[in-house]
C-alpha cells in the first residue's frame, strides 16, 4: 500500500456534507489517515513530496459500507439455487458449512475482498464462522470491517466465547484501527431465550455491537410465535438485545408495533433488497420506516443469497423496490438512496468520522470514471451513481489515507495470483 500525504486535484467531489453540498471542481488533501482539506477551485500550497492523482473526469466520493456481509460464503455462489430461505439454509448452505475447514473461510474471504473493492466497498460488517480466518483473509487488502462471529444453535456458548476471544485478537493485533468487532447471534428463532439473554448481557458487559437476522421471513415469526407468543422484534426486547447497539438485518416482516419498539430503541436496520427479492423473503417497509427517522442502512447479504457484493446494484434495486412496492416514485430518492449506503451505515456501525468526504474524516475514498457511456450526460450526479453506474466505473479506492486501487490497479494485491489460485481450490475442495 503508498502511503503518503496526498492531493486529489481538478475533480468533482461528492461529500455527502449537508454545508458543503457538491463541488463540481475541487480537491482533498490527505494526511495521516485523514481528510485536512477539501477545497473549491485549485490547491495552492506547495505540492512537493505530495502524491497528486488528477481527478479530471472523475467523481470523489466516500466509500460504500456494506452493512451485512458473510464475506466467505463466496464458496457458495450460485449453491442451492430456487428455494425458499428455510429449505435453502437446512438443506443446503448450513450442511454445506459445516463442512467449511480454516483453508475455506481464508480464500472465501479474500474473493470477496477483490469483489468490494472493486465496486467500490470499503467498510463491511461481517457476520460469519471462524473470524481468525476471516482476518487472515483480508490481509493486505487494507479494508475497514466489523468482524462478528456467528452465534447459533446448541454449541452458543462455545461461541459466545470464541466472540469474546476475537474481541482481544482484533484488539492485539491493532490494524491501524481499520478493524473492530461485533455479537453476531444469528436470529432470534436459532436460539434459545437463554442464549439470548446471556449475548444480551455480554454485549453490554463488553460494550459490543450486536448485529443479528430479524424477521426475515414469515416462517421465523411463526417459529417465535408458537414458542413465545411474540414477534422477533419483541422477543429482542424481552431478552435485552434491543438493550444494546443493534444492527438488524431484513427486517421484512415487521408489524407497526415493531416498527414503533425499533424506533425506540435506535435499532439500525439493514436493507437486503436484492437477498429479499431472491429468496422471495418479502418487501420490507424502508420508506416508512426513514419517515420515522429510524436509522436505515445498507448491505448486501451473502453471494449464495445475492449473488453478488455490489453496492452500486444494491442501491438501484433497493429505490426501485420501494418505488414498486408503495406504488410511488417520489418517496427516496436517490441522494437519499447513497446517504443510506454511506453516512446511515458509518452510524449504524458506530464508526465516527466516516461516511462524509469533509475535514477531519477518515480518508475512505473512492473515485469514479464519469467518462463512460452509461455515466454520459450527467444530469443528476446522484442518479448516476446510484441508477446509472454498475460498479466497474470505480478506478480508484483510498482507505484510512492508504491507496488501495490506483488507476483500476491493486497496489500490493496480487490479483491475478489470488484469482488463479482460488479458482484452483475451489475445483478441488469444493
């Protein structure tokens, strides 16, 4: 990775920074992992020593954060294809994971990295097994995560522990500050009460985020309502998750009562389109849950579920959507669409200072080609990124002040090796 005071110049820049609004041309200077400066017009201090990237034609932005990821489970692209989520997970994918050794998480995981970075991902929230692995994994790709280990079934308190461990692994190996860690039970029907309410008291023991799977689909509340006569959301409540700082995923089967307790408790909750419509899980009700002021953010769920990791696609999905589903074009529109995908995913994740290109922020940057076919003309800046681009436009991506991608170049990843690799594994392990 280069890492050096840096000078974006003669580029547009979207800051997602109410007062700053768009800068049609400008420049950020860079410095010690954060953002000093962004400017209208020419920088005119000495550039010197400085790395300048000459952003003529590009669009500066923050980097996407993708708030639901199981970033190994790219070995299980396009497996057990067709079928509803309960058939899907106990036929398919957890007998399959169970067969998942240390080798597995570590490729899977560094697939997934390419992926994201390439369409513009810098920050994901993992929830997954094996999270030594998963680190590993993402070496040398320099990329900001939340790391949560999977909490689920009988062996929870095995893992509940491991979580724990993971906690002090993350914090002795440091990483710049680039990785932190989460609870991940994994939903309110996989485990028991007790299990619940033991993660509930050492997330709040740990002062750990929780990011767990909610009412996804209609099965799971039939599940929680045989059991305990409540709903997931409510079930939340009465083992203490919802006490903590909560990342809920799908969230697509919520009834107003619900809605009202998630607002309550400033739950951030996690919209899945493309997994959603896939799995026929269900549409969840994004737009009056944004009228409520609750905190929606992004993410893109596994590629066995998706099938892929592009924000770009989960943005355009995710408006049209709600516009099908309320029958109305004018509720989010598509600056509204990229603040979910940037500014809502930092504060869902608690991580400050990210999410907004503006002076003093982390210096998560990604650039775009304007000069592309589909990104020509340019209207509405907004719209183009969110309707018009696919994800390939991304040439650029600078984390914590670090150059990842130089030019549509990885610097210090070796991509051609790993694909090569990867594929070679795949067809002999899987």
């Amino acid at each position: 990775m280069i890492s050096l005071k840096m000078l974006i110049k003669n580029t547009f820049i979207v800051t997602m920074d109410q007062e700053k609004g768009n800068i049609e041309k400008g420049y950020i200077y860079i410095e010690d992992e954060k953002i000093r400066e962004v400017g209208i017009g020419e920088y005119n201090e000495e550039v010197k020593g400085i790395k300048v990237i000459n952003g003529e034609g590009y669009c500066a932005m923050p980097g996407l954060i993708n708030c639901h990821t199981h970033a190994s489970m790219t070995l299980l692209r396009g497996y057990g294809e067709g079928l509803p989520l309960m058939k899907w997970l106990n036929e398919k994918i957890w007998p399959m994971e169970r067969k998942f050794e240390e080798k597995h998480i570590k490729i899977g995981t560094g697939i997934a990295c390419i992926e994201m970075l390439r369409s513009g991902t810098t920050t994901l929230n993992d929830m997954y097994f094996m999270m030594p692995e998963v680190m590993k994994g993402m070496e040398n790709f320099n990329m900001r995560a939340m790391l949560g280990t999977t909490i689920i079934g009988q062996n929870w308190e095995k893992q509940l522990s491991d979580a724990i461990d993971l906690k002090e692994i993350v914090k002795k190996k440091n990483n710049r500050g680039l990785l932190t860690t989460s609870f991940a039970p994994h939903s309110p029907y996989s485990l028991s009460f007790e299990a619940l309410r033991e993660v509930a008291q050492a997330a709040k023991q740990y002062k750990e985020n929780i990011h767990i799977h909610v009412s996804e689909t209609t099965d799971e509340l039939d599940i929680v309502k045989q059991k305990y006569n409540m709903t997931p959301v409510e079930l939340m409540v009465k083992t203490g998750i919802a006490d903590n700082k909560v990342t809920a995923a799908h969230c697509v089967h919520l009834n107003n009562k619900d809605i009202k307790i998630i607002k309550e408790k400033d739950i951030s909750v996690i919209y899945n389109p493309q997994s959603n419509m896939k799995l026929a899980s269900g549409t969840p009700r994004i737009i009056e849950m944004l009228d409520e002021n609750i905190n929606v953010c992004l993410g893109t769920d596994g590629t066995s579920s998706n099938n892929n990791l592009n924000m770009f696609e989960e943005m355009e999905t995710g408006v049209m959507l709600q516009n099908l589903f309320y029958k109305d074009a004018t509720r989010i529109s598509s600056e509204k669409m990229l603040k979910i995908a940037t500014i809502n995913g930092a504060k869902a994740l608690g991580l400050e200072k990210l999410g907004v290109l503006k002076e003093g922020y982390f210096a998560d940057i990604i650039m775009i080609n304007l000069n592309k076919p589909n990104l020509i003309p340019c209207h509405d800046i907004y719209s183009n990124i969110v309707f018009s681009a696919n994800g390939s436009e991304v040439e650029y991506v600078i984390i914590n002040g670090k150059i990842v991608m130089d030019n549509g170049e990885f610097v210090d990843i070796d991509e051609e090796r790993i694909l090569y690799e990867s594929n070679k594994f795949f067809k002999e392990s899987i």
